[in-house]
C-alpha cells in the first residue's frame, strides 16, 4: 500500500484555490496524523513513504485552516459591504426625495425640467442599486462611493433650498409689524414721566389701529394707577395744533405720523418733548395675490422706507418701484413712482382729495398697496419691504457693486461720486440712491439710480 505525500501550500501561495481531491487528500491526511502509530514497525508492515515528514502534515493542516478562516472573513467582509451599501442608498434615495419634494414646493423651474431631473435622480439611484446587487468586489465598492458622493452633493442644494422655503415661507405668510406711539408734551412742559402728568387731557386718534391705542392707554393707567382723560382728534396734524395752541396737555399718536407734521410744522420737535415711548407688536398678514409665476406674468411692488434696523410695515414709501416679471420671455419690467406724486387713498382719503404716494405707507402696506393699484389700475401680485438696514446688508452680502455714474456730484451728507466706473459698498450705495438735491431733475434722476441698482442687483 502506497500513499501520495500531499502538495504542501507555500506562504507565497497560501490563498490558491484547492482542487477537490487534493483538499480529500488533505483532510484524509490530517486524520491519519491523529491515529496512525508512528513505530518503525508499523511503517514497514504498512509499506509507508519514508519520505513523508510528519511535521510537514502538521503543518500542511495548520495552512488549510488557514484558508478556511480567509474564505470565511472574506464572506463576513462581503456581507458588511452589502449592508453599508443598502444603508447608503437608503440615504441617497432619502436625500433625492426630499431634494425633489421641496423644488415641487418651491415651484421655481417648469415641470419639464422637474421631470427631467426627477428621471435622472431614479435611473442613477437604480444604477447604484445593481451594483449593490453584484457579486463582484470592485463593483460593489465602485458604488458605494458614488453613493457617498451623490449623498454629499445632493445634501448641499437641499440643505439651501430648506433654508430658502423657510425663509420664502417666514415673508410671504405671516410676519408681524411693531408700531411705535409717543406720549408727547410741550418742551417747557415741567412733566417729566407719566406719573408727573397729573389730570391731564390727551388727545387721541383712534379712527385708525383702534386696538393699538386703547393697548397703550391701558399701559399708561396701568402704570400711573389711574384712569387718564382723552380727547378724540381727526387726524395727527389736528393733534399737533391741539398741543402746539395749548387746547389740550399731551398727545398719544403713532410716530409714524411724525414725518407729516413736520412738513407743516417744522419746528414742532423744538418745541416738544417725548417723555414716553410704547411699542405695540401687532400680527399682520401678508398681502398677494397668488399667481402661477410659469404660465403668466405678474407684478411685484417694492417698497423702501428711510428707517434703520427691523422693517416695519409702517411708514412713509419714499421708494417705490413695480417689477413685472414674465417668465415665459425671460424679462423683468421696473417702473419706478414719483414718491411725491399726489393720488387718492382708497377708504381714507374723502373723495376727490389727494396727497403724497409716500404718505400712504403711514397707513400700514395694504393701503398702500391699494393706492398703487388703484393707480395703475392692476392687481399686485407680490410686494418687498426694504428700509435703509436691508438695502446696506443685501449690498454687501453680495460683496459690493459696480456701476456707471453717468455725472459727478456730492450727496447731501458730503460723499463725493466722480463721474465714470465706481464699486461701491453697502453704504455708498444707499446714500448714492437716496441723492436727489444735486440734481437738476431731483427725484427723477433719484429714481434712475434706483432702477440701475436694482438692475444691477438682479443681475
């Protein structure tokens, strides 16, 4: 009886797949290592290969348990790549998924090119997905690292979009204006706070923002412990000529109304005195008329008052500009209106009388609103409320801007701009579009500035 001394597997070779009978031979031997009898004797009578090495069996079976444990670690492997793989599509499928939901909310590309993105986002997402299903290392790996990187990609423009429908959501819903009321005496009144106003007669208007001012009255008794007189005026300017002439103590009135007093009475902040400011925060809802911006035209008014820090949605417009937009020919429209140009305020004005486009503001956006459609005789889709604060920040979040000053002059303020090519920050800008003395057109020539900033802004 004669026996084939086995191959033995080198460390060069040591994961070369085995043929079948050789791994029999293999197992055959490491049985006979524990139960054959190692005598001389028994080597003769069993005619055995002299030649073999017992410590080479032994280490021949220590080699294929070896490759055993390689085979199983390369199916766990295997196994892990699978998982981290499905995770990852889920993921991607996750992130595509929101990605498309909020531009379908946005509804700011047509629907062709919603579908055509929606397609491309499947058919890479089941390309990924068949080779997450192949048996083939290379491929598995190759996909998963596209995987990864649609992931980043894809999470980057959903990231800003989330941002952008918050923030499209937090200006065209609701939002809440902040109304401001003075308590006002004469200068040489000896009245210093509330408590030192004694019996005294406030006029009052509460024709307009009713809630607003019984809020404050309410404050005023509240804090000086007692019940105040009040007089029912028409207007703020009959306020300011009941206090001025002495009719009445002090007044309650929304300093919004401030700037059309002083254009009758120039000298009336000389000759009075705030001794008390409260501040009533109402909730407003935003006006529109909602429109679908990918089959017509519509209009979107904008609206610049010359106050600092948070936009109120009261006070004077001295900028007012109509964007029409038509997404069909890919144009933008602006039309800018004379701030001073003398109109009728629906529902506050009497009839036939008029005044400044800018002095409807005061009445809060939906009267002003109102007298610009009325007007130009068309809806407003859309307003902006911007004061002095936004156009500074939107200026230099943009990083500056470049423009064409067609003629040299020095604002109001003293800011020299020399004629020709100019970059101009956030506050150069704004004092180069509100400069209309040094012009012989003055508000006209104001109002081309304004366009061309917008235009370039737009841009």
């Amino acid at each position: 009886m004669s026996y084939r001394q086995p191959r033995k597997i080198t460390n060069e070779e040591p994961h070369k797949k085995l043929d079948p009978r050789e791994v029999k031979a293999r197992a055959s031997a490491r049985n006979n290592k524990r139960n054959i009898d190692y005598s001389e004797e028994w080597k003769e009578e069993a005619d055995f290969d002299s030649t073999i090495n017992i410590d080479e069996l032994i280490s021949y079976d220590e080699d294929y348990d070896d490759v055993r444990n390689y085979r199983n670690n390369k199916r766990t492997d295997s196994a892990a790549r699978r998982i981290v793989g499905k995770i990852l599509l889920y993921l991607q499928a996750a992130i595509s998924i929101t990605l498309l939901i909020i531009l379908f909310k946005l509804n700011i590309l047509p629907d062709w090119i919603m579908v055509i993105i929606a397609g491309a986002v499947a058919v890479i997402w089941l390309i990924i997905f068949l080779t997450q299903r192949s048996n083939r290392n290379k491929g598995q790996i190759i996909g998963m690292i596209i995987s990864l990187l649609l992931c980043i990609i894809l999470c980057i423009p959903s990231v800003y979009l989330i941002m952008t429908n918050d923030l499209l959501m937090t200006v065209t819903t609701r939002s809440y204006d902040i109304r401001t009321y003075d308590v006002v005496v004469l200068a040489d009144d000896p009245a210093q706070t509330l408590a030192d106003t004694g019996r005294y007669s406030f006029g009052v208007q509460t024709s307009l923002w009713k809630e607003n001012i019984e809020s404050v009255i309410d404050d005023i008794e509240e804090e000086i412990g007692y019940s105040i007189v009040t007089t029912e005026m028409n207007s703020s300017l009959d306020q300011a000529a009941a206090l001025l002439e002495g009719r009445i103590d002090a007044i309650i009135y929304n300093d919004a109304f401030t700037s059309t007093i002083l254009e009758q009475y120039e000298d009336f902040e000389e000759r009075t005195r705030i001794i008390k400011t409260f501040t009533v925060k109402t909730e407003s809802e935003v006006r529109s008329i909602d429109v679908d911006i990918n089959d017509q035209a519509f209009l979107v008014f904008i609206s610049g008052t010359d106050t600092i820090g948070d936009v109120s949605l009261t006070g004077r417009s001295d900028v007012d500009i109509i964007a029409g937009i038509n997404t069909k020919t890919k144009e933008i429209l602006l039309i800018t209106i004379p701030r001073d140009y003398y109109v009728e305020f629906p529902g506050i004005t009497n009839y036939g009388s008029r005044d400044k486009l800018t002095h409807s503001g005061i009445y809060g956006m939906d009267e002003l609103i109102m007298t610009v459609e009325e007007l130009i005789d068309h809806d407003i889709n859309y307003y902006i409320r911007m004061n002095f604060s936004s156009m500074v920040e939107i200026v230099n979040a943009m990083g500056g801007i470049t423009i064409y000053n067609e003629q040299e002059f020095t604002s109001i303020d003293g800011y020299f701009y020399p004629q020709g090519e100019l970059y101009l920050n956030g506050y150069f800008t704004l004092h180069y579009v509100r400069e209309r003395h040094a012009f012989e057109d003055g508000d006209l020539a104001r109002g081309r500035h304004q366009l061309e900033v917008m235009q370039i802004m737009m841009d």
